[in-house]
C-alpha cells in the first residue's frame, strides 16, 4: 500500500512523513514544488528509508500526477501543498490562487480519474484528505464561541481566501462526484523545522541573533496554538477513521495573545541560553504597524474530532513551546542554512 502526500518538504509536511517513516510499514510518497518554504534538508534522516519517495513537482502539473497516479497507484491523497504565509499573501497574491486554488483543483480533477478507473472495494478505501485553516472562519470577536465545523466562511486575507475557495473545491467533487474526501481545518501550528517567517521561529532565530522581535499593531491579537506532531496525530486519525464527506476542525486549546507567546519565548531563552550581559531578550520586543486586513482572534472548538474520533493533543503550549525552542537551539546549523539570500530579501522587504 501507498499514500502520496503534496507539499511534504514543508513544516506540517515533513513532520507527518517523519512520524509516518517511524511508525509505518507503508510507503509515502511525497510531491513537492520545493519553494522558497520547501526544505529537503528536513527529511535527511529518512531519505534513503526504502519506504520513502521524493518527487519534485507541482501539484497544478496534470501529466504529472495523471503519471503518477498510474505508477503508484496509492490509496490516499494528503494534500499539504500550499503557499502558506498571510504576509506574502498580501504581496504576492497570484502565487497564492495558483496553488492554492488552481493546485488543488488539479489534484482533485485527476484524484477523480484515477478513483473512477478503480474496482469497488478499491474505490470504497481511497481517500483524499485536504488539510486546511481555521483562518477560512474569518475573525472571533473576544467573547464569541470558538469556531465550529458550521461556521460560515469569511476569508479576510488572499491566503485564506484561497484556502476557502479549494474547501469548496474539494466539498463540491464528494457532492457531485462522489470523491471520497475528507478536509481538516486546524489553527496555527508551532515545532519543528518551521520556517522563520512565522512568528514563533521568526522571534527565537531574531532574539539569538540580537535582532528585533517585531510584533505587529497592539499584540492583543489572539491564536489557538497547537504542537505540529497533535496535528500530524490528528491527521492520521482523519485518515483512518474519519467519516467521507465530513469536516473536522483540530485546535489545541491554546489561545494566547501574541505579546504573551513573544514574552513566553523570551523567558524561556532567558532561562536555556542567556545572554552575556544578563539582560532579558525581552528588550528586543518591537511594536511595528499592523498587517493590513488582521484578524483579532481565532480559536476552534475541536469537540467533533475528540468525541467522534477519540484524538486529543498530548503537549500543552508549556511544553510545546519549550520543545519548540529546544529544538531551534540544537539545530542552528538548520536554521543557518534556511536563513539565505532569499530569505533576507523577504525580511528586508516585509520589515524596513
Ligand atoms: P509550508 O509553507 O511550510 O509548506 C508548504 C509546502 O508546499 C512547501 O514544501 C512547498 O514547497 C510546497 N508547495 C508550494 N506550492 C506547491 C506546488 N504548487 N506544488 C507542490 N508543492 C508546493 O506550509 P505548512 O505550514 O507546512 O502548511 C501545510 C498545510 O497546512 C497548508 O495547506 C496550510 O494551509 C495548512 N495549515 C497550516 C497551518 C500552520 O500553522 N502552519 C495551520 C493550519 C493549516
Ligand atoms: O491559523 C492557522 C494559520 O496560522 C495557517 O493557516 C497559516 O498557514 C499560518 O501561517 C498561520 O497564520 P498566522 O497569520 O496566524 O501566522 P503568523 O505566524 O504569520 O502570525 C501569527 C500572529 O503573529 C498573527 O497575529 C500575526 C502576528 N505576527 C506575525 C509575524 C510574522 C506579528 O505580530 N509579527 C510578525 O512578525
């Protein structure tokens, strides 16, 4: 047996397929574009594992995963293959329509081939598993419920936009073509091997490096945070036992303003690495002007994915978030080699 997974040289991506290669037989293949936020570097340690596969490649390139398809045959697809970062969303938005949308209705179209050509019972176990956000819900004012699997969509950003409209996409090819699918829409993740444009990477690979930690606006804006390997969990559990068709929202419980996760990661660098003159990382904090269109708060009520399919996470933002920084501090050489040319550009750009 076979699954593919898109976008795997990415933060989630790579995570799941190390947890999969560790805990698996089966084998996982894993189409990536590799971007800019794609990283091969993340799956060294099981890039000669016989039940792994790396393909370079677009998930919009039709021959290609029509080709695929035929030689592997698998019995899911994990669609992580995104361009994920707000930020660059209000820059660059084309890229984010191109994957996002255009990417996704690629896969689905030859998902669909290729399961129509199967035997019933082959048909009955295929799944196409569409991971995406929290951030397709919109924004929660302070005192509203957290949001549900019923919550309308209400996208404020080109990259949530994007990731509602391929929602649609992939409710549409179970409602009108029977496509077995499944989609998850989870809150922000934070771990291992995320790239440092988000804010949590962003603030520990500046605060080492004596740079500003920029938060933007008044940093009252809240986030339901959630350790990447729970999500990875979560996935599987999806995969496995989720019922076709249906939506599950994941979400650790975690809500946080961003000043405090920045004030949480300067502590904890005070406390495993301080500096040579005492002083806390904290005087790094900069207030800069706001993301344009920012949502206020999300948080997801993840009582579906509990009840239904018995998933629960195992680390708690205490824990998480000191792994989190462990991790960064043990792999600087990781974090060296992602901070390039291209990556200063995009600082230079986004923060002066
Ligand atoms: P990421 O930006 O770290 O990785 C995305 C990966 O997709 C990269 O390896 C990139 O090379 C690849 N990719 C981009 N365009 C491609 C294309 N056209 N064809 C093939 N590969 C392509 O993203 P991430 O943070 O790992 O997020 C993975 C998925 O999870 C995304 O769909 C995202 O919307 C969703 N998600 C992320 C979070 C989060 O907090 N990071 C939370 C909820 C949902
Ligand atoms: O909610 C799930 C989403 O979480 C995912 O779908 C996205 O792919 C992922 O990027 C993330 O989106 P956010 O915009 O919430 O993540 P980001 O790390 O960019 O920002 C987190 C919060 O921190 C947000 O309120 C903006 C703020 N921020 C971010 C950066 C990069 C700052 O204050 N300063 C910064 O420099």
């Amino acid at each position: 047996m076979t699954i593919f997974v898109t976008g795997g040289a990415g933060f989630i991506g790579s995570n799941f397929i190390l947890n999969w290669v560790e805990n698996s037989q089966e084998k996982i293949i894993n189409i990536d574009k590799l971007t800019y936020a794609g990283n091969l570097e993340n799956l060294k340690s099981v890039e000669d594992n016989p039940n792994y596969l790396f393909v370079e490649g677009d998930i919009a390139d039709n021959a290609l995963i029509e080709s695929l398809y035929k030689l592997h045959q698998p019995r899911a697809l994990i669609n992580f293959a995104a361009e994920s970062h707000v930020d660059r969303s209000i820059h660059t938005p084309q890229d984010f329509i191109y994957t996002n949308i255009l990417g996704t209705f690629n896969l689905l179209e030859t998902s669909l081939r290729f399961w129509k050509a199967l035997k019933d019972s082959e048909q009955k176990n295929f799944r196409f598993l569409h991971v995406s956000t929290d951030e397709v819900y919109g924004s929660l004012g302070k005192d509203d419920h957290p949001f549900l699997e019923t919550n309308s969509y209400q996208p404020n950003s080109p990259y949530s936009a994007s990731k509602a409209s391929s929602d649609h996409l992939v409710r549409a090819y179970f409602h009108t073509y029977g496509l077995p699918v499944l989609t998850t829409n989870c809150s922000n993740n934070y771990g291992p091997f995320q790239f440092p444009e988000k804010l949590i990477p962003l603030c520990i690979s500046n605060a080492l490096t004596g740079e500003l930690l920029p938060i933007y606006g008044d940093g009252m804006q809240i986030r339901d945070w959630l350790y990447v390997n729970d999500h990875c969990n979560a996935i599987n559990r999806v995969l496995e036992i989720g019922s076709i068709g249906e939506v599950y929202n994941i979400g650790g419980c975690n809500e946080k303003t961003n000043i405090d996760v920045v004030k949480t990661i300067c502590l904890i660098l005070d406390e495993l690495k301080p500096k040579l003159d005492r002083k806390s990382y904290e005087e790094q904090i900069k207030f800069i002007k706001d993301r344009p269109g920012h949502d206020r708060r999300y948080a997801i009520d993840a009582r579906k994915i509990q009840n239904k399919l018995k998933w629960n996470p195992s680390e708690t933002f205490e824990s998480g978030i000191r792994n989190t920084i462990q991790w960064y501090l043990n792999n600087q050489t990781w974090v060296g080699h992602v901070l390039d040319g291209q990556y200063r550009q995009w600082i230079k750009k986004q923060y002066t």
